[in-house]
C-alpha cells in the first residue's frame, strides 16, 4: 500500500507542476466596487485590495481593466491553492519514504 500511494503522489505532484507551469499572469488581492455616494450607489469605481510583504495595499482599477484583473486575481487562487496542495503532499510523500526505509 505504501509504495502505491508514493506512486499516487509522485503522479499527482506531477500534474500539479504542469498545471503551474500553464498559468499565466496573476495578482493577489481581492475586487470590489466601491461607491462614491453609497446611499444611492452611484459613481461607481473598482478598487484592489491586497497585503504584499507586510503592508496593506490599495489601488483604484479603470473600469476597462477590470476583467483581466479578475482572471489575474483567479490564476494568482489557483496558484495558493496549487502551492499549498503539493506542500501537503510532499510532506506525506517524504513521512511515507521514512516509514519504509525503517522497515526490516
């Protein structure tokens, strides 16, 4: 079963580099829109938000702009997610060859 599942990761953190390697442009951060009289939510603009080395950052988005933001902003979740999979699965994958090389 061991040796199995490391074959089963070792295919999956494969898969994981190539799909990295597809993605294209990203940013962090988080779209909204914003209002300049919220009451009667008009005179709407885009507004970015994102913490980058420890500081909070904002930045106002042309409304022509907004859709490849928010295609950055997807491709930049697909990377954490991505990243934070083949972490998980190196971890498993180096326990697993530690309890085999134990084994008589």
């Amino acid at each position: 079963m061991t040796n199995k599942r490391l074959d089963e990761i070792r295919k999956r953190i494969h898969k994981i580099k190539v799909e990295l390697a597809a993605i294209d442009d990203m940013r962090p951060g988080s779209l909204t829109r914003q209002y300049k009289d919220p009451e009667n939510q008009s005179g709407a603009y885009y507004q970015l938000s994102y913490t980058r080395q420890m500081k909070s950052r904002t930045e106002y988005v042309a409304r022509d702009c907004v859709r490849e933001l928010r295609r950055e902003i997807a491709n930049y979740k697909r990377f954490k997610a991505l990243t934070a999979e083949w972490v998980a699965l190196s971890i498993e994958h180096s326990r697993l060859r530690m309890k085999l090389a134990r084994r008589p």
